[in-house]
C-alpha cells in the first residue's frame, strides 16, 4: 500500500488551496451564514465546475473519474478552508440525484429515525438524502428554525417526523457503500480542521511578542503545538490508508467488505480527536483572544463538533470498532 502522494494527487491539492485561498476569506465565510441555509449557490456552483461533487464518477458520466482516495484529499481542503454547507452528503449524491453533481442541486444528509429530527442547512436544501433502513431521497420537508446553533455556520432546523413524506428509494448496496464513504469524507474534513487549527496557532505564536520574545519560544507552548501538529500528521495517515484500502477494493474487490467499515470508523475517530485537540490547543494559544468571536479557532472547533453527530456520528463509529475486537 503506498500513501505517498503522486504528481496528479499533489496538483489537485495545489489548484484547489490555491482557489480556497483566494475565495474562502473569513469574511466571505461569515458572509455565507446570512445566506439562506447559509449555502452560497454561487460558491457551490464553482466549487461543482471544479469538479468537486463529481470527482469519483466515470467520465462517461461527466465526472473527472477519480478514486475515493482522491476525493479524500479534496475534502481535507475543504476542512481546512472551512468551507460551510453539506458537502459531504451532495458529494455522495452525486451519482444518482440529478443536479448534485454539477452544483444546481443541494442534497443535505440526516440519519431517519422515528423520532423529530434535526436537520442542517434546511432552507438551503432541494432534496434530503435520509440515510435510514431502506434509504430514500426525498423532497424537502418544512421546519423550523433554530435561533442559536452551536455551529454559526451550520444553520439547523428542527423538523418532525410525520411531515417527512415518501421518496425514492436508494439501493441497498449503495447505501452501505455511501455511509462507508460518508465516515471516510467527514475524517478527512476534520484533519483540515485540524491543520487549519495548527496553521492558525503557529502563525500567532511566532508573531505574538511577550517578555520581549515570541511566545512560541516558550517551551510549554513548544509541547502543546507539537502534540497538536503530531495528532494531526498520525489521523492523516489514518484517513490515507483507509481510503487506498477502499479505493482498492472499489476497483477490485480486495478486502472485506466489514474490514473496509472498521478502517473508516478508526479514520473517522483518530481524526475526530486530532481536529479537537488541535482546536483546543489553537484557542488557548491565543489566551483570551482564542475565547473572541473575531480569532475563528472556535469555528473550527464548532465544526468538528458539529460532524461528530452528522451522518453515522462518532458514536456509531466507535461501536463499529468496538464490534469488530
């Protein structure tokens, strides 16, 4: 298995953190949360001609005919820039609701259960993706929503079971493959989270002066980063190689099917815990600062937070480690 990165893998990388960059400033981020659903279309209309919801489809299709492991890599950037609305779970519907993969179409994601439901991005969405036994794509249901989500940049909605109406019903093969690639998807956004919280508290540390010297010459503060950036490089390593063993087993059918499970689950926990980390470390490298709305090291830890409950959530992946012991 080889994890190295190859030209292709490293251009990608390069032309869209070029483009991030350039386009997703604080201020145009903060900007997309008075945005109904606080989805830009605009934005998500370049973000499709770049070929981000159709990465993994054939060409044939109109995708750039990627890998799973590719798409890991995009989705890191994404993280990394903060970049709001439910990307994921248009990404997974792009194969087979029309309008997902070239950006005219939002799909958000819920896990359906019997009870009422929250639901991100509501007024944003043109369809919902409800990852339930069967799983269906649906039309949008009403529902109210919350004044003072956790996530300011991930408005929600509260929406009650009974005004969920039928929908189409996604193939059972598909959906266990979706929900393999949706914890896969999710790990790789939290290690940008992640490096975007080491990025953003090495950059204070080196320019903020104290004593006469900059604080990140300090040796407690030395460790915490460390520890930070190490928790980083290690859920990286996790998410890359459980996604060369998906993508390898989506070309050829290598591994078992429950092994593939347990390595998502495993990448979607350590990169859990390295996006938390690394955003709590950001904040108290800034002291009181890191605590202000203006510093967004809690939007980063915020995010993570709120992915920890989003499709399968943390929970689910744990008992699917826990299972296979």
């Amino acid at each position: 298995m080889d994890l190295t990165l190859d030209d292709g893998q490293l251009a990608l990388q390069e032309e869209l953190r070029r483009f991030l960059t350039n386009e997703m400033t604080p201020e145009r981020r903060r900007a997309m949360s008075a945005e109904p659903g606080g989805v830009d279309r605009a934005f998500w209309l370049r973000l499709a001609e770049m070929g981000v919801f159709s990465l993994t489809l054939s060409e044939a299709a109109g995708g750039v005919g990627l890998g799973i492991d590719d798409a890991t890599i995009v989705f890191e950037e994404l993280g990394r820039a903060l970049v709001p609305g439910p990307l994921v779970a248009t990404f997974l519907a792009a194969g087979f609701v029309d309008g997902a993969a070239d950006g005219t179409i939002v799909v958000g994601a819920v896990d359906r259960g019997p009870e009422d439901l929250v639901v991100e991005h509501l007024e944003a969405l043109d369809r919902i993706l409800w990852s339930g036994d069967p799983a269906t794509v649906t039309d949008v249901p009403r529902g109210r929503l919350i004044t003072r989500p956790l996530d300011p940049t991930t408005p929600v909605s509260h929406v009650r079971a009974t005004d969920i109406g039928p929908g189409d019903t996604v193939d059972p093969a598909l959906r266990d493959g979706l929900l393999r690639h949706a914890s896969l998807l999710v790990a790789a956004f939290q290690v940008g989270l992640a490096q975007a919280a080491v990025d953003l508290a090495t950059d204070y540390a080196k320019s903020r002066q104290q004593f006469g010297r900059a604080i990140g010459s300090f040796q407690a503060l030395k460790h915490l980063l460390a520890d930070a950036a190490a928790a980083t490089d290690i859920a990286r390593a996790g998410v890359h190689a459980a996604a060369v063993a998906i993508n390898e087993h989506d070309d050829a059918d290598v591994e078992p099917v429950a092994r593939l499970d347990v390595l998502a689950a495993g990448a979607r926990i350590v990169a859990s815990r390295a996006a938390h980390v690394a955003a709590t470390t950001c904040i108290q490298v800034h002291g009181g600062m890191g605590y202000t709305w203006e510093v967004e090291a809690h939007l980063l830890l915020k995010r993570s937070m709120v992915l920890d409950q989003s499709l399968g959530g943390i929970a689910s992946a744990e008992r699917t480690v826990e299972e296979s012991l």
